[in-house]
C-alpha cells in the first residue's frame, strides 16, 4: 500500500499583490471627496455625466473613480447607470454630516500617505518625517484633524479651532479652555472624570507615564480617567491595524508608538489609580477605565 502524501500548499505572490494596491483606497475616497461626488449625490442618484456637471469634473474620470467606489461598496450602482450613496458614505463621507470623515480623507489622508514614502529613510535615520507632536508643526496638522474632536487642553495655537467647534454644536458655554504643553498647563482639581482620547500614543512611554501621574492628581476621590487608545496585544503580533498605527507614530512622532493594555495598566497602578478594567465601546480598542481611591 502506498503511502499517501499530502500536497503542500503552493505559495504564490498573489497577497503581495494584492498588498502593493493598499495605497489606493483612502487615495480613491480622498478623490471622491476632494470632487464632491459625495455631496452631489446626497440628494439622490446621479449618472456620472450628470455628476460631472453639477461638480465640474471629468465625465469619464468620475466614471472610472464612481466603478472604483462601487468596488469599495461606498456607491451603489443601479442599472440605469446611475449611482448613489450607501448607508456608510451617506453617514461618513457627505462633508455636512456630524459625524463626517469627508475632511480626514480629503485634506489628511493625503497629507500622511506622502509622508509614508520616506518610511525607508525614516527607518533607517531614525527621525520622523515631520514631528506633529511638537507645537509648532503639530498645531497645522491637529487643527485639520480635529473638526469632530473637542480638545480642552491643547496648545495656544489649537484653541481657536477648539472654540469654533464648541460653538459649532451649540456647546461652547459648557467648556473651560486651558492653553499649552499638558504636561505644564494648570489641569486644576477635584474633576468628576478626565478623558484622554487617543493621547498617549504620540505622547510616548515617558511623557505617558507623568501625564498619567498630573491626571490623578486632577480628580477627586472616587474620579475616572477613561482612556482611547490603539491597543496592541503583550507580544505585539497584533491586532494588525494597532500594529500598523505604531508606523504611523514612526513616521509622525518623535517617541510615539501604541501599547498594550497591561503596560498602560501598569502605568495607571503606578500613579495611584485602581480598578483598572476595559469599556467595550466603539473604537479601534476598548477604552481603558480606571478610579482614583
């Protein structure tokens, strides 16, 4: 009887492929914003001719960008060759909504992907193409950013647009405004909770660990810190896009990076803070929850 063998696998290159195309999706929705495609078809379904004329672009370039984002499943296209939203874009990519991303992928997104493409100098030099952690150039890039984020702390230069925000959404005679560097801004005391959204990763482990420090001693007995953040597991295998934004604070930042959950657990202990725990919620990561005694 002979023995039976099991065929291996073969190995293609066909993922590689397919990974050499990754920059073309947040390039294809920054040209479906950047020429409101979007926008025109928030009042129904249009040809591609009928949206070249309202935006004045090409017929047959949005043509090709609309199958694009068909492909994306971000448009639907019906049979009379008309296209129109889907729930997603409708919701994310239409610049008027509350909750749009239209500005991130149309003015940021750009912004960042031409900075990727010195990754092999930035690796090898070890300096970030441009350090937004710092005021001076991060005051430009955090203002574009920030059109749905309500910092309350932030530099001089930031408050301005913090301002705009609040008073955008009917809310700004519900926030104090404290300008400069959050290690040396005045927090004050007794506060109920402290949020830090997306804080440490451009922060870096030191500058991590005293804010974590300056935030317990803000709160109250009793107070929260709840923080957002792109959690990579201990090993630092995963989850992919944690591992990825970790690139993204090379690139950007001079010390940044993401952390797992139990380093900043550690971090929280050694400030004082207790209860250390995570908040299912919406987000990359769960929140991490913790309570002054």
């Amino acid at each position: 009887m002979s023995k039976k063998t099991r065929r291996k696998k073969q190995v293609t290159p066909e993922r590689l492929m397919e990974l050499s195309f990754a920059y073309a999706p947040p390039l294809i929705i920054s040209a479906g914003v950047s020429n409101k495609v979007f926008d025109s078809l928030e009042d129904g379904a249009k040809t591609s001719e009928q949206v070249a004329e309202q935006t004045g672009g090409s017929a047959r370039s949005l043509r090709i960008l609309m199958n694009a984002l068909v492909g994306l499943e971000l448009l639907k296209k019906h049979r009379q060759g008309k296209y129109s939203l889907t729930q997603e874009s409708a919701a994310f990519l239409v610049s008027n909504k509350p909750g749009t991303h239209a500005g991130f992928f149309g003015t940021i997104a750009p912004q960042l992907i031409s900075r990727w493409l010195r990754l092999s100098d930035i690796v090898r030099e070890g300096r970030p193409a441009v350090a937004v952690n710092q005021e001076a150039e991060g005051t430009e890039f955090f203002s574009q950013l920030v059109e749905n984020i309500i910092p309350t702390v932030d530099w001089a230069g930031m408050i301005p647009t913090t301002k705009r925000i609040t008073q955008k959404f009917g809310v700004g005679d519900r926030f104090n405004y404290v300008e400069g560097d959050i290690l040396a801004a005045n927090f004050g005391s007794d506060y109920d909770i402290a949020t830090l959204g997306h804080i440490l990763h451009s922060e870096g482990e030191e500058r991590s660990r005293q804010l974590l420090k300056k935030t317990f001693r803000a709160l109250k007995s009793g107070g929260v810190i709840a923080i957002a953040e792109w959690l990579v597991n201990d090993d630092r295998t995963e989850p992919l896009p944690s591992l990825m934004f970790a690139v993204q604070m090379l690139v950007n930042t001079e010390k940044g990076d993401t952390f797992s959950f139990n380093e900043i657990k550690k971090w929280l202990e050694e400030a004082g803070f207790k209860k250390v725990r995570k908040l299912e919620a919406p987000g990359p990561s769960p929140l991490i929850l913790a309570t002054r005694p």
